[in-house]
C-alpha cells in the first residue's frame, strides 16, 4: 500500500523517533511518506491524498486538535481510510473514535497492529477482529458507546527486530549538530504524571531495552552524517549495569563523541560505578528529574517517593565526578501550595545544577495525575486543553495552562513560571531588561492570582 503519515509535531528542531520506528518496522512491504505539520501546511498535505491508499496521523495530546482538524477536512473530501496512534488516542480512545472520520486506532507500540491493518486492508479480507491493539468500529452494532471494538495490544520483547528508526523518512532538521537517540522503551517507575504509569496498569506495558549493538550501530551511522553529540531520550537510561557497561566500552572504542543522558536520584545513587564508566566513555551531561522540592507533592501527589537527601547526595555525586547536570521542575501540582513552590527553588538552590528548566504541570489524560485534578475540581470548565506553548522555556511570554493546583491558581503558577526566568534563565544572565521584565511580569501575575483568590473569580 502507499500510506502517508502525518506527523503532527510543529518543532522543526524536534524528531519523532516513535514514529522512526514504526516507518522502519513496516517499510518493507509498504511505500510510506512522512509529511510533518512543522514543514507542511494544511493545505499542502491535503494536496498530496489523492496519491495514497491510507493516511494516518502520529500525535500527542497537544497535537491532537491540529491533526483532527485536518483529519475533518481529508473525510469531506476523500474516502481514504484514516487512523491515529501516537499516546493520546491511546489514552483516551473513546473520545478519538468519537470523530466519525477517524476509522482506525492503533494503541500503544503500533508496529504490530499497524502492519495486520494494512495487511487486511491490502487483501480486503477486513477481518479486524483478530489484530491486537486495533480499535475499530463494529459495524454490526450502530450504537456509538458499543461499537468499538479493541484487543489488548501486543508487545514485542525484541527491540533489535524493530530495526533502527528510518530517520531518512522522517521531517526534521538534521543539521544541529546533535540527534537524539532511544535505547529503551518504557519505565520501571510509576510517577502519576507519565504515561508509561497509565501503560503499565492498563496493558501491561513494561521495561525493555535493545541490545547494546543496536544502539552502538546506530551511534556510529549518527556519527558518521555528521552528529558532533548525542542525546539519550529514554525515560530512563541509567539502569541495568552489566549493559550500561558493556555499551561504555563499546561507545568508547567505536563511537567517542561527547552525549548525555536521563537519570534518577536513585539510580544515581545505586550506579555510580556505572556514572563513572559512562563519563569515561564521553557521558558530559545528565538529566535529572527533581520535579517539586515538597516531600509530600513527591511521596503522596507524583509517586516519586524520594527524600531531600537522596536528591542532595545525588546532585553532589555527579559534581564530584565531573559531569554536568540539569535538574528538571513542576509548578501547578494538585494540592501544591505557595511554599511548597518556593520548596522547589530552594532545593534547586541547594543541588546547584549546571541548568534547570521548570515546566507547567499538564495532566495528560488518562494519567494517575489527570484523575487526582478531576476528583478535586481543579479543572473547572479548562479539562481536555492541551498546549504545550504553556510550556515554553525560551525568552518569550507564557501562557496560562488548564490546571489550578487547588490552594494557587493558574495566575500563581505563571507568576512562579516568570520568577524562575528571572532566577535561572541562563541564556538571559547579561540581558538584564529581559531580565527586570521576568521580574515585572512574576510580581504582576503574583498579584493578580492573589486578588482573583481573595474575590473568589475565576
């Protein structure tokens, strides 16, 4: 079949590795064009249908309006089968299913469902019923809420049989130097906030790795068109010894250019032999994720059960050995207060990171965090919005996001996003009005927040 993909990411700078790996797995049998919403308008794609047999759509929550919107304007005009994969029609099938142009979803990791799609499509023999992680409408059955029909989707334990991600396929701007690279899929941890959590409890979704020759091969051939470094995008890459050393030997010897990678306080901690192979290898800097100063936001609101301490002993410990470290941070927690914020820029101070970024909690559906804000009301009448421009860590204005945490509203929340550009923005450090205005705005929606709070509006 010839099938288009588009990929609903608009960051020319940002590649959609997930989708790499679903080109490659099927590139064999299909002919397949990628076309991304951060090179393409709508109208540019809606050109190019008549040309294939299938179109699918890969996105997330904040991609999702984009996509369906042209999703709506594909079905008025042809009748070409569509479907969507990606994490948000995972997560909340039902309400993707609910646009009567979307036929298909593929749920979950998409190589194994997508391929028995197009194989019954191909043959014509329709026969849904059998694939796993297919969601489709049971056409025998008119009633919307007991039509769908879906298996639990299938994994596969061998990444290796996936192959590397055709990034020969994929839209983005392959000339900065450094790319991103994944070894892994899934998490052994169970923050509220992440998807792997609602994945693991839903379907069983569970940690595995390639192998280290896999990965290796990929770095070389990164290396080899031109990539000075390397980003490791796991969820989490420091775990597992026996390979972190045996992939530290091996990048050492065949790849050497300078990478960074993902940990936890904790498998800082338990890995340092580990960290110290992996500097010797080119490790230069480590991202780790702090997300709220509060014990109790971390223990009892994001499942992240780890003391002060821990986080201290583990910024301290990647210092000593010589790596550089980049501690990441959430306001806008359900039930988070004014001084459980303040909480998060003292530790940061404490830990004294090389970088740090602080982002707006948004609670994706279908997320342990997402039911804790519903059963609390936090939402209001904002659920089910997503932007990821509330987000935004570069030298321009932030947008209010969807979430009050129950004692700050979002008022409060920017006024603590603006004060963290004015303390740790780095890039701003010598911009000193950019600066003062951080500092304005931080003051200004501080005291907006407040004077919404005490007379009860919004």
């Amino acid at each position: 079949m010839k099938i288009l993909i588009v990929d609903g990411n608009k960051d020319k700078s940002q590649v959609n590795l997930g989708l790499g790996f679903l080109i490659q797995y099927i590139r064999h049998n299909h002919r397949i064009n990628v076309a991304s919403l951060a090179f393409h308008n709508p109208d540019q794609i809606l050109s190019r249908i008549p040309e294939y047999e299938l179109i699918g759509f890969s996105c997330i929550s904040e991609q999702f309006s984009d996509c369906i919107s042209l999703a709506k304007k594909i079905r008025q005009r042809y009748k070409v089968p569509i479907v969507f994969g990606g994490i948000h029609a995972t997560s909340c099938p039902k309400e993707v299913m609910s646009y009567p142009e979307v036929d298909f979803i593929c749920i979950a990791e998409a190589e194994i469902s997508f391929s028995l799609l197009l194989r019954e499509l191909e043959k014509k023999t329709y026969n849904f019923s059998q694939i796993p992680g297919l969601v489709y409408r049971n056409k025998n059955n008119p009633a919307l809420h007991n039509a769908l029909s879906y298996r639990p989707p299938r994994f596969i334990d061998d990444l290796d049989t996936v192959g590397k991600p055709a990034r020969d396929l994929l839209e983005y701007n392959k000339n900065k130097g450094s790319e991103n690279i994944i070894s892994s899929r899934g998490c052994p941890y169970h923050c509220t906030y992440c998807y792997n959590s609602t994945m693991n409890e839903i379907f069983g979704f569970k940690y595995r790795r390639r192998s280290v020759e896999s990965v290796i091969e990929e770095c070389i051939e990164l290396k080899y068109h031109g990539a000075k470094g390397l980003s490791f995008a796991d969820d989490l890459f420091l775990i597992n010894q026996k390979w972190i050393s045996d992939f530290s030997k091996l990048y050492k010897e065949k790849v050497d250019i300078p990478f960074g990678c993902t940990a936890r306080p904790e498998t800082v901690l338990a890995n340092v032999n580990s960290l110290k192979e992996l500097k010797d290898s080119g490790l230069k800097s480590i991202w780790i994720g702090i997300e709220s100063g509060s014990e109790r936001i971390r223990k009892f609101i994001l499942e992240r059960a780890m003391s002060d301490k821990t986080i201290i002993d583990a910024f301290r410990t990647v210092r000593e050995l010589g790596i550089s470290s980049k501690s990441y941070n959430m306001v806008g927690i359900p039930t988070e207060g004014f001084m459980e914020a303040i909480s998060t820029f003292l530790i940061n101070l404490r830990v004294r990171p090389n970088a740090a970024s602080y982002y707006t909690l948004i609670p994706y559906p279908g997320t342990k965090i997402s039911k804790i804000a519903d059963d609390l009301n936090l939402f209001r009448d904002r659920k089910n919005i997503y932007d990821d421009r509330i987000n935004i860590q570069s030298e321009v204005d932030i947008r209010l996001g969807t979430l009050d945490s129950g004692k700050m509203n979002r008022y409060h929340i920017v006024g603590f996003r603006y004060l963290w550009k004015f303390l740790f923005f780095r890039h701003s450090r010598k911009k000193i009005f950019l600066r003062l205005k951080y500092l304005y705005n931080s003051i200004r929606f501080f005291i907006i927040g407040f004077y919404k709070k005490y007379y009860g509006l919004e």
